[in-house]
C-alpha cells in the first residue's frame, strides 16, 4: 500500500504541484517551524509560543532518535520512486540522509505546532487551517517520495501526541512544566553515546532541547518579560535575538572543527547565551 500511493502521486507530478508541494514541505521544515514558533513566543502570545515550542521539541526529540535506531531507507533510495529535486537555500531534497525515513520530521513538526495552536484557540476556523496545512505537509513529503505513508502517519500521530500530552500537563501540572520538558530533554543524551543513534540531528535537538529547556527556567524564575502589542518593540525583539545569536554562533561556526560533539556545544553555547541576555534586554529595554 505504501509504494502503490507513491507511485500514484508519482504519476500526477507536474511542474504547478512540484512548485505547489514544495511551498508546504519547506512549511513543515523543521528550522521554519522553529522561526515560527519564535516569532510566536517572543512577539506575540508567550504562553502560546511556550507551548508549541516545548511540543514541537520534544515531539522532535522522539522523531530523532527513531529516525537514527530504525534507519529506514528513504523510497527513492529503496528505488520505489523518483524524488523530485528542490535545491534552494530554505529546502532541498539534493542532500537527504538516505536512510533516515521513518518517521517523517516534518510530520512531527507541524503536527505538533499546528495541534497547539488548534488545541489553545479552539476556534473553527483555526481548527480547520491547522488541520488543512498539516495535511498538505504531509502530503508534500509523499509527493517528493522523501517518505513512505507511514512514515508520515507515525510523524502525524508522535507530534499529536506531544500536542495533547502538553495541553494536559498545562492545564494539570503548569508548575512542573519547564521540569518535565528538561527531563524529556536530558533523555537525549544517552542516545549521543550509541552509535546508531548518535548521528548529527540527534546530537541537534538534543542541544537545542536542553539549551531551551534551561534558558525557559531562567526567563521564568528571573528574567520574565511581557507580552506587547507595539509593533516596533515586537521587531526590536527579533533584532535583539537575532543579533545574541549570531554573536556566539558565527566564531564557532568557522573555529571549531567538524564533528558531532563540536556542533552539540555551537548549538547549545548559542540558544543557552542568546535567549537569557534577550529575555534579559527585554525587560532592562521595557520592550
């Protein structure tokens, strides 16, 4: 069933749908997803952004290490279908880890940020975009044949999951949150010492999870900033973020050498320097 819908899809591809598709697949990208979710937290609902972000990372999280224990080969590896070559600098199907299949991140990723916002506005009209996107996200990763529809379904059901699991543990345990959300994080690490599953989006997530998970507690116990409506301070902010973060990024990013551990510290050093000292201008700057 898996390969006979591929190559149902493959049969339709067209240069409209390869443009088409490509716009919701580099929607799903997991790196657009993050901006998203920033943009969210920093500028306009905190407590919304809060949510999403913890629910998009730990749902990666999951994604990541099943990605690396399984290793499923992609479709067009396994020479079930062509993969439709996108090549831009937001998304690229020229460099995929062949391997990596099961489960799809995008998946993960918008399933988990579009179940939150669905889950915290619970409007219909919100519902129903966060359910139409999703889908065509998904649907995007078939359509390349970069996924299997199972890859895309257990995506689908990890960062739904993680969607309700967060709803709960607001609504039941807010205080424990920023604990539970560090556990979930440090879970990470073993992972980075075996080697099938120490592979380089592990050792991502797992930095970017536990960089978050710390600079989350300390904006809450000392640092906490206000939601604004002004639009030249909501700017200013992703000015301010932006700029903490190239400061530690850019010298790593051409001094230290190659390799997994090294990637771990650029971006663990990155997040964990530049969230506290924004969260922390935010409130000095009273934007």
């Amino acid at each position: 069933m898996d390969i006979a819908i591929l190559q149902a899809l493959e049969k339709i591809r067209c240069p409209f749908l390869d443009v088409f598709f490509a716009i919701f697949t580099t929607i799903g990208e997991e790196a657009v997803v993050a901006a998203i979710v920033a943009v969210v937290f920093i500028c306009f609902n905190k407590r919304i952004g809060e949510q999403a972000l913890l629910s998009v990372l730990s749902a990666s999280c999951v994604t990541a290490g099943l990605k690396s224990a399984v290793r499923r080969n992609r479709p067009y590896v396994a020479g079930a279908v062509e993969k439709v070559e996108i090549d831009n600098p937001i998304v690229s199907t020229a460099d995929l880890t062949g391997d990596v299949s099961f489960p799809s991140g995008h998946s993960t990723a918008a399933s988990s940020f579009f179940g939150t916002l669905a889950i915290r506005i619970r409007k219909s009209l919100v519902i129903a975009l966060c359910c139409i996107l999703t889908l065509l996200v998904m649907l995007s990763r078939l359509y390349l044949g970069v996924h299997y529809p199972s890859d895309v379904l257990t995506g689908f059901a990890i960062g739904t999951a993680f969607a309700f699991f967060w709803a709960l543990v607001y609504k039941k345990w807010y205080a424990a949150r920023l604990y539970i959300f560090l556990g979930i994080s440090l879970l990470t690490l073993p992972l980075l010492f075996i080697p099938r599953t120490a592979t380089e989006s592990m050792f991502q997530i797992s930095a970017l999870s536990i960089a978050v998970a710390l600079s989350l507690l300390a904006e809450e116990k000392f640092l906490s900033f206000e939601d604004t409506k002004i639009w030249w301070k909501r700017i200013a902010r992703l000015a301010i973020i932006g700029v903490a973060a190239l400061i530690p990024f850019l010298p790593m990013h051409f001094l230290l050498p190659d390799g997994n551990w090294f990637d771990f510290l650029k971006y663990f050093v990155t997040l964990a320097f530049a969230m506290p000292l924004s969260f922390y201008l935010y409130r000095k700057l009273k934007i």
